[in-house]
C-alpha cells in the first residue's frame, strides 16, 4: 500500500473544539480517542502528518501527554520529528505543557 505524503488533522474540526481528558472514560474527546481514533490511523496511511491544534479550548497537559507523549515515546524522537509537524500557536500554556512533555518522554 502506497502512503500519502502528508496529511493535515485539524483538532477542532475532525475531532472537538472541546478536547480534554486523558483515557476514554474521562469523556467522548480524550487524548486516547484522538491517538487511537485519529492519529494513529493516520501514522498507517501517511508520511508526514501535520496537527493543527489552534482554535481548541485550553487543551490540558493530560490529553496532550496521552495523545502525542504516548507516540514520542513509542517511535522515538527522531521518527516523531520526521512524521509530525504539530501547529500551536494561540494557547501559551499548551506550548509549554507540549514541550515539557517533549522533554520528558524523550528524556527516558
């Protein structure tokens, strides 16, 4: 099967404006739905996959961790930064809570 050569995911658009929550018993829009319902499916069929995360209500550090640090941690930072291409610009807190999970997990 030939893969796209990218993709785009729009959080607020193909998922919720209201994303939140860790695990899918925390509510409808957590970080393990959008991983395992959106992204993950993307990672099968594309090269590059770009996340726009702008335009969301505060996304908190559990769904970000849950999301994207499960991935970091599985493929490694070289991959993760060969594959995603994560836009956030509007959401201060998010960018810091974003990179101190990029340092975490790829820390280990």
């Amino acid at each position: 099967m030939t893969k796209n050569p990218k993709c785009v995911i729009n959080l607020v658009e193909d998922f919720s404006p209201y994303p939140g929550g860790r695990y899918e018993d925390n509510g409808p829009f957590s970080g393990e739905k959008f991983r395992t319902d959106i992204l993950e499916p993307a990672m099968a069929s594309s090269v590059v996959i770009t996340v726009d995360l702008d335009g969301a209500a505060a996304i908190a550090p559990s769904f970000l961790d849950e999301s994207f640090g499960v991935i970091m941690e599985r493929i490694g930072k070289d991959k993760f930064d060969k594959k995603f291409i994560i836009l956030l610009t509007d959401d201060p807190d998010a960018i810091d809570d974003l990179n101190e999970i990029r340092h975490r997990r790829f820390k280990k």
